[in-house]
C-alpha cells in the first residue's frame, strides 16, 4: 500500500522535528517508500493532504496534535461534506501538547506505541462533524467544535504559547478565561425545535470525549453512533463557575443543574447580539454564528485504534 506521512516540525513544543529524526528509521521500516512531508504553516497539512491523494497514497499518517490532525481531515473532505477518497485511511501518530482526539480513539498518547499499533493494521470507520457558516465558509473536525470560555481559552493559548506543556497550559488558560469571559447569548436548535435559548458558559458539539487538554467534557460521546453529542453549560455567576470548573475533568459536571445534553445528527446555532469566540479542535474559528453542524456518519477509515 502506497503511504504518506504529514508531520508538524513545531509539535510538542518544538519538539516535532527531533522526534521525527528518532522515529524515522522505524518508519521507513514499517512502511516502505514512506513519503515523508513537513509541515510549513497552519492549513498547510491540508494542502499536502490533496496533493498527496492525487499521487495514490491510500494510507496518510498524522504526526503531530489535534491541529495537526485537523489539517488533515480537511484535504480530504470538500465543501459539500464528502470524503474525497473513501478508500483512503489514516493514521494518528500523537506528539502535540492536546492530544484529545487520540484518547477517544483508543490510540496510545506515545509515540512509539501508537507506530507499533499503526503497524499492526486493524482499520475501523468512524463518524467526523462538519460545520459551515452563513457565507459558505467550512471546515471538518475530528473532535469537537465549542464557543465560550472554551473559544477565548484557545484564543489566550494561542497568544501565549503552551509553554507549561499540554494539561497546565490548557488548565492555565481555562482558569484565565473564566476569569474574563463575558456571557454572550444563543439560540440552538435542531430541525424546528428549539433546544436552548440563553447565556452560555460553553456550549460543545462533540463527536470525541475529551478536549482542553484532557477534560471530559462530553462522556457520552461514541465516534461510531452516527451523532453529535450537544453539550451545554449556562452562564452562572463566576466563582460557581470556578469553583464547578475542576468537575469537567471526570465528566462529572454533566449532573450540574446548569448543563444540559443532547444528542442528533443535526444542529443550528444563531447568536442573540454579541457572537462567542469559537473553536474547532483546538484551534481558533475566526467565524461568527450563526452555523450548522452535522455529523458525517462513518465517513473515514482509521487505523490503528483499540475501539
């Protein structure tokens, strides 16, 4: 099987590039003529995604964190929601600071773990989400897209850098955002029926379990069901906000008074004034609402899971 690799030489705080030197005879091994692509900017992996597919890889592998993978997914879903090359697999070799896409699926946050299990080549199709705005605008994800403290939280890392490495940065910003965040107000609905209207703390669409470095925001959620899991957190006052925040970590908040769940395969959100900062797998959505998020059932081939 023709293969390809994409990686991110600035993952793990910089670290991407030494780890690739460390694991490249190994790769070579497992796979051989593995071609091998550096990344250069953000979206750049989605441009080597395309260009790689049009030269007949049928396995691309991620090497890097949830942007990185991000990158990815989206050169091989176009804007219509459809997978470009349904025969195509892929691969997630983890060395980002996040990591939360890979602890859903199963693949072991180690490198070399997860390569021997790359190797072992047990395949399995799960679901994607795909969000498009009011001017056309899309993107696909892995994990999850939120808004609200979430939004402004990746906002700060972004800024700021994750120099305290993945659960402390992540952590730090979080508290950060709390600390800050203004309420904004939404409206959410799915088909004709409304399922929220009000001021928002955050408000997940997931399809993975975890994000923020972690955090198990959405405990529910199977990347196989066929849907999004809508996980919503009303504003409160700011130390009930602090003082619950930690609950988030083992999934317990989801009994809180104040959050409420929900699951389909299809979800409009539209903002009542001010739009909230949002994000989509980690990374910053420059976009305002209103949008429509849906599930792409088992729309990718993955390898390498323990699911």
């Amino acid at each position: 099987m023709k293969a390809a690799l994409i990686y991110n030489p600035t993952s793990a705080g910089g670290k991407g590039e030494m780890l690739m030197k460390a694991l490249r005879p190994r790769l070579v091994e497992y796979f051989p003529g593995l071609d091998i692509r550096a990344t250069k900017t953000a979206g750049h992996g989605s441009e080597l995604t395309r260009e790689l597919l049009l030269q007949g890889n049928k396995l691309l592998l991620s090497m890097g964190g949830d942007g990185s993978n991000h990158d990815v997914l989206n050169g091989l879903v176009n804007g219509g929601g459809k997978v470009l090359h349904s025969d195509v697999s892929l691969g997630f070799i983890p060395t980002g600071t996040g990591n939360d896409f890979i602890r859903t699926l199963g693949v072991p946050n180690d490198a070399l773990r997860a390569l021997e299990m790359l190797r072992e080549g047990k395949e399995l199709s799960i679901d994607v989400g795909f969000v498009r705005n009011s001017s056309g605008q899309y993107r696909s994800f892995l994990n999850s897209i939120s808004m609200g403290v979430s939004g402004l939280a990746n906002l700060k890392l972004k800024a700021g850098g994750k120099k305290w490495g993945g659960k402390l940065s992540y952590l730090k910003g979080g508290l950060q955002a709390l600390l800050e965040y203004k309420s904004v107000s939404i409206r959410i609905r799915q088909e004709e029926a409304e399922l929220f209207s009000g001021p928002i703390l955050n408000v997940v669409l997931a399809n993975g379990r975890y994000f923020g470095g972690g955090m198990l925001v959405s405990p529910l959620s199977s990347l196989e069901d066929g849907i999004l899991d809508l996980v919503v957190i009303g504003a409160k006052s700011r130390l009930k906000s602090i003082l619950s925040f930690g609950r988030i970590y083992n999934g317990s908040h989801v009994s809180l008074p104040f959050v409420s769940l929900h699951k389909g395969q299809s979800f409009q959100l539209e903002a009542e004034g001010e739009s909230p900062v949002m994000e989509v797998d980690g990374e910053v959505l420059d976009w305002k609402l209103p949008i429509e998020v849906k599930v792409l059932a088992k729309a990718i081939r993955v390898r390498g899971s323990r699911l």
